[in-house]
C-alpha cells in the first residue's frame, strides 16, 4: 500500500480521540420515570354533526367490550361535548339488583351493562334493562365501539354481521364494515 493511502488510515484514530478530549464524565442523568409503553385506549363512537365519529378513551382494559360499552353509555366526555359530539343512546341502563331474591334466579337477574359475544363472524350485543328504542344511529354507535375492542383482541377478524338486542327483545342487524377509523 502506498504511503499515501496509509497516512488517512493512521490519522482517523488519532483525531477520534483528540476530538473525544474536554467531553466530561456525567454519570446517570435522571430524567423522568421509565417507559411504560403504550397507554391502553379503547375507542368509542359517538356522533358529531350527525356521523359517527371515532373517540379514544384511556382505560385500564383496552380489550375488553362490556369496558368499552359502559365508557360510551357514560356519554362524552365535558371536553369531547364541548367540540359536539352527543350519543344517540336514549338512556342510561337500570342497575341491576346484586342478590337474587326468592322469586328471582340468579341467572335471570338483568345484567347493567351491554354484552358482547363475537362467534366466528357474528357479532351479538344484548342490552340492558333502561336503555329504550334505539335509532339507527345509537345501532352503529354500540356496533361500531363493540367491532374496535374486537380488532384490538383479534386484528385478523372483522365481524361480518352484527346483531344488537335492545332491553325488549327486539334484534336490530347491522355491519361494522362502514364505522369510520379512529384519526
């Protein structure tokens, strides 16, 4: 090799460690508490200017539906009615006795808060006692914040078809195919 060529060689250790001289030592810097990763956030539908719209909400169970249905039966938020989203869901459930009584099995006591159950690409949500007739919109509402929670247990599987039973029995079929992403 040609001296030349070898002088840039020899030279780039020395001049890495003649530009490392004057940096002191510090030592651990403390700077705020660990990583924790992700906040689990659930997401809810509500309605603004009459469309649905995707509404994030932080909670301790971000997987978990009947968590995701009392967080929107609880309505929006003060911030989120303040830029005008509403719900279209007409009431608030009648709680549930939380003893059976003699003429009452504990299998039949009313639960209070929606039920979700997903089976293959079906998806059914049996409402509880109080919540009363519900437009089309308060459908997409429960159908929509149901089909999130399933995308965060299982992001392969969208549910086809979903079933929402309100507190009469009545079985109103929807789709979650057309609930608008979260921004």
């Amino acid at each position: 090799m040609k001296a030349r060529h070898r002088l840039p060689l020899l030279l780039a250790p020395a001049l890495l460690a003649l530009a490392s001289c004057d940096i002191p030592a510090t030592g651990v810097v403390e700077a705020g508490g660990p990583a924790s990763g992700m906040t689990p956030v659930a997401t809810v539908y509500f309605v603004q200017h009459g469309a649905l719209v995707a509404a994030p909400r932080i909670t301790d169970r971000p997987g978990d539906a009947e968590t995701a249905m009392e967080l929107l039966l609880e309505g929006p938020s003060a911030g989120e009615a303040s830029v005008g989203y509403t719900s279209e869901i007409p009431g608030r459930p009648t709680r549930a006795p939380r003893t059976a009584t003699d003429s009452v099995e504990p299998s039949a006591v009313p639960v209070d808060t929606p039920t979700v159950k997903v089976s293959g690409r079906r998806m059914s949500i049996q409402l509880p006692s109080g919540i009363g007739e519900l437009s089309r919109l308060a459908v997409q509402q429960l159908i929509c914040t149901a089909a999130a929670v399933q995308r965060i247990s299982d992001p392969s599987a969208t549910p086809a078809a979903a079933y929402v039973t309100d507190d009469q029995g009545r079985r109103i079929e929807g789709s979650a195919k057309d609930c608008p992403p979260v921004r």
